[in-house]
C-alpha cells in the first residue's frame, strides 16, 4: 500500500494530492516521499515523522535534501540526510556541517574529497585524519585477483591529496609518529613525512618498519639494535642477499657491537652466531644462540673446537639436534648419564668411546632405533635385539654378530634366513608367513617362500630333527605346499615323516579332536568342564572342551581355562 501512495503521488500533479492522501502517505512513511511531496504539506513535524521511522532501517532508499526547504534543514534531519546520500552534505547550511559528517563523508574512500573543502578547520581532528588516510590509502577492487580474493591497491598520491585538505596544526611531529600504525608501507611512509620531520625519533622509528628508509647518516647504535629486535636487519644469508653477511651493513654493525647487541643478535638469529667477530663467539653465548634456536640450524666449523666445553656438549645433547665432534675429554660416565638422561635422540651415542658402552645403554639405543647398530660393541647385543633387528631390516643384518646365527643354525638346522623368527604352531599353520617356523618336540617346522624361473611364488614346508646321532637337526623333508586345505600342515607331515603314525583315537574322545591326525588326552576339569590336550609329534598343540554344544579350542591352557570360565562368572554376577 505505502508504494502504492508513493507511487501515486510522484506521478500526480501537485494540484490533485489532497491533505487525505498526503496524511496516508507520512503514516506509511516511505523515505523516497521526500522528494516528492508537495512543499505546501511538508512542515517540519511531517519531515521528521517520515525520518524518525526511517532512522534506524537498514533500506538503502534516500533522498535529496534539496528538495527539502531551507527552514525545514534541521540538525537531525541533515545528519540523517548525509548518513543516507554524502552527496547530501552540498545542501547542509553551512553552521551545520559537524565532525560527524565529516567522519562519514571519509568512509567513502577518494570519492569523498571533492567535498573535503565544506568544512571549516574546526570540525577536523587527528583521529579524523588517520581515518581518512587509511580509507584513501586502501582501495579495494571489486574484481578477483589472478589467484583468487579482492585486489588491493594502494595509492600514495591520493593521500597527499587528501592531506592537502587537512589544517596545518593537525600534520604535526607527533601527528606523523603516530602513522607508523596505520598500516602504511614504509616506502609510502617516507613518501608523505616532510623532511623537516624526519629527526632521530622518526628513524627509530623506521628502522623497526624497514631499515632500507634509514640513510647512513642515522646508522647509530640504536637504530641497529631497533631493527634487529624488529627482525628488519639481518647478518645471515636470506633470499635477498646471496653473498652470505649483509655486506651493506656488516661494517656498521661489527663496528658498533658490544655484548648486549651480540646476544640480542643471536637471540633473534641464532644462526648468526658463527658470523660474530671472533672476540664475541663465547661458549656461553653459544648456548644461548643454541637455546634461542627453534630447529637444527646452527652449524660450528673446525674454528669452533675450542667453544666445545661440558656446558656447551650438555646443550647441544638436550637440544637433541645433529652435534659437533665433541673433544675426548668430555667423555666420562657422569657425561654419558647425563646423555641418557636428557639426550633422548641418541644422537651422541655414534661418537661416544665404545669403552664406555654397557649392556643397559646399548639395549635402551636399540630399542629407539636400529640404525645405531653398526655403531655398537657386538658382544653388548642381547639375542631378543638381534633377532627383532635381524627381522626389521635387512639392511641391519650384516652387524648382527654372527655367533648368534650360528648358535640358531646348530640348534635348529633351519636356514639363516628363519633367524628371529620363530612363532606359535597355530600361528605357522594359520598365518604361512614366509621364514617363519615354530619347535615341536625335537622337530622345527618353517616355511619359505620360492620363486621359479617364471618368477612365480610359491611356499615349502621345511621340517628338521635332532637325533641322538647328530651335533644339530638334519634335514628331515622339504615338501612344496600345493593347497591350504584343513589339514595341509598335518597331512604334509604324516606324508613326508617316515617315523608319524596316525593316532588311534578312543570313540569317546573323538568329539574333542582336533582333526584325525592328532592324540588325545584328558588333562583336567574347570568348573565340571573336561579338557583334553591335542599332540602332535608328541607335543601338546591345542586343548577342547564342550562347555555347551560348541567345541572350544585353544592353543594354551590357560586361555582355554578362561574362556570356560568367563561365561559362568558373568552369570553369577547378572545373578547378583
């Protein structure tokens, strides 16, 4: 209905808007009636109607204060007007321009400053201008960039126009310090600061913005340490200076250098400290070059032995980054404690004297990581680490000593290759991993894994035995595995093993045999629950039992035992 009225009265000649339609359309109150509305229905009380119910709409409708008569032209009214149009403020009387205008009319960027010369000196501020500036300064395209986001663009010029504007009072020295927040690139900073501001403050200023804008007549003890503290100078080799120390500043800054700047140098670079003059390259400002470093970036050269002390040693070990040779005399028990401790990389062990190396720190080396093996007295290797080593990486191999697969060929006459791995029978016969095998009675049972001439895989089931009549197993039969059938593993060996004889099994126990090729045998009772033994090559392999309908197996007692038992305990505690 409201745009209805307003429709109708701006196409209506004057003459035929009565009072009745007129009073209908201020109740709608549509911003846009103001233009239009007959003069003679326009009194303040009307105007001010429509802005109170407009005030605090965010619609985007105007209107132009032109339209309204000079004695309607309020303070709220004009204020609303600049607020909706900044084109408004052409048509504000001239007593009622305000700071707050003037703050709107800046948030329009450069569009603003044609009308930057309506307002008296009066009306600005120093805060109104760093606004300004920042709006002027920062212009943002509407366009996408070539990789993606708004394109932002910054033009000195048009805030040197601005700043033509500003009363003289307000670009002052404090006023020109203080833009160093604003966010101005440092170029552009020295574009717009006189020169008759640019004094020691300002250049301390600069110096920790960019210390390329510092002329060498202001290179002082202050600004260096400014734009070190500042991360904007530099002694190391960056992308931007190939030639290693900024030759540029390195004379300025070796011929002002004292303790106090060298340990700020190295706690903001640690890297730097093999760059120092040699007079300043300490052990303990060697620590706190290493303390302050967030990776492994520094590097000593041979120059550098003679800062090696304990203390120097003890950083570089907690630190736990790649270590310098350290000297032969540092090396006692209590030092190699101390590395236990707080070295926990291991990586001092390759450089510490052999001499010095025990079963406990050799075991706990080994268990972070294998590649310290080469480095260790072979004598200090237990079984447990060389078989789990020997089997982890080939490449571990050649240090494993090689008493210990002697000692694993004689006692089972399986091939250096089954060395470390030795598994449960279940665990041969379920999972036929490659160079695994498993000890039953005086028999070692393994699998390898072969390929023909056409590259094809395939397994054999190798089997050795101790005799009375032998120093260690022999070979008893190698049998290639054809099929995985369920009886693949026992019927290879009641095939191949001239000495198997099938079992005869009683009809009573049947139900609780594995398959037919093993004995069985009553070892006991779990709560009234009968459990047998399986044997094979007279050796218990797997227990059954039939708590219920279901035959349990098992290939250990005691997991048999518990998993009668755990149902019944469940029971009694449901019962409870």
């Amino acid at each position: 209905m409201g745009k209805e009225i307003y429709t109708a009265i701006a196409n209506l000649p004057e003459h035929l808007v009565t009072p009745e339609i007129a009073r209908a359309a201020v109740e709608e109150g549509n911003l846009k009636l103001l233009d239009c509305l007959p003069h003679r229905y326009l009194t303040e009380e009307t105007v001010m109607s429509i802005v109170n119910r407009n005030e605090k709409s965010y619609c985007w409708d105007s209107f132009r204060l032109s339209n309204i008569p000079e004695s309607l032209r309020g303070r709220q009214l004009c204020e609303f007007a600049v607020k909706k149009d900044t084109d408004n403020i052409l048509h504000v009387p001239e007593n009622l321009r305000s700071s707050a205008m003037l703050e709107k009319l800046l948030e329009r960027k450069d569009a603003g400053m044609k009308y930057l010369h309506l307002f008296p000196s009066s009306l600005w501020n120093a805060a109104l201008v760093r606004k300004g500036i920042s709006s002027v300064y920062t212009r943002t395209h509407d366009s996408y960039g070539r990789y993606g986001g708004y394109q932002t663009t910054h033009d000195i010029k048009r805030v040197q126009i601005f700043l033509s504007f500003v009363p003289a009072a307000i670009l002052n020295r404090r006023f020109y310090l203080d833009m160093f927040s604003d966010g101005l690139k440092a170029g552009d900073m020295d574009v717009l600061v006189p020169a008759r501001y640019k004094h020691r403050e300002y250049y301390l200023r600069m110096a920790g913005t960019d210390f390329n804008f510092v002329p060498p007549s202001h290179y002082d003890y202050d600004t260096i340490t400014k734009a070190i503290s500042h991360d904007k100078l530099s002694i190391c080799q960056s992308r931007y200076d190939r030639n290693g120390i900024m030759e540029k500043h390195k004379e300025t800054i070796f011929r002002l250098i004292d303790d106090k700047m060298a340990d700020l140098i190295v706690g903001k670079e640690p890297r730097a400290f093999k760059y120092l003059p040699e007079t300043f390259q300490t052990p303990a400002r060697l620590i706190k070059a290493l303390e302050a470093d967030k990776g492994d970036n520094i590097r000593l050269g041979e120059g550098h032995k003679h800062l090696l002390t304990e203390e120097v040693c003890k950083t570089f070990v907690r630190k736990n980054i790649d270590m310098p040779e350290f000297p032969e005399s540092v090396w006692t028990p209590e030092f190699v404690e101390y590395c236990m401790a707080h070295g926990t990389s291991f990586r001092w062990f390759s450089q510490m004297p052999k001499q010095l190396q025990t079963r406990e720190i050799v075991y706990k080396v080994l268990e972070y990581g294998g590649h310290h093996l080469s480095n260790v007295r072979p004598e200090l290797i237990s079984l447990e680490q060389a078989q789990r080593l020997y089997r982890k990486n080939e490449y571990h191999r050649e240090y494993i000593p090689q008493r210990f697969i002697s000692e694993f060929r004689n006692e089972t006459g399986l091939e250096e290759a089954f060395f470390g791995g030795e598994v449960s029978f279940s665990h041969l016969r379920e999972f036929r991993e490659n160079n695994t095998y498993c000890k039953l009675g005086n028999s070692y049972i393994g699998i390898r894994g072969e390929r023909d001439t056409y590259y094809n895989t395939y397994q054999v089931l190798v089997v050795t035995r101790r005799t009375p009549q032998a120093f260690r197993p022999v070979p008893l039969f190698e049998r290639t595995i054809g099929t995985f059938h369920a009886t693949w593993l026992e019927k290879l060996i009641a095939d191949n093993d001239t000495t198997f004889v099938k079992p005869s099994v009683p009809k009573e126990l049947k139900p609780y045999q594995f398959n037919g090729y093993y004995a069985v045998e009553k070892v006991g009772e779990v709560d009234g629950v009968a459990i047998y033994a399986n044997e094979l090559l007279d050796e218990r392999v797997f227990y059954t039992a039939r708590p219920g309908m279901e035959l349990k197996i098992k290939d250990s007692l005691s997991a048999l035992k518990n998993e009668i038992q755990s149902p019944r305990v469940t029971e009694k505690e449901e019962a409870a």
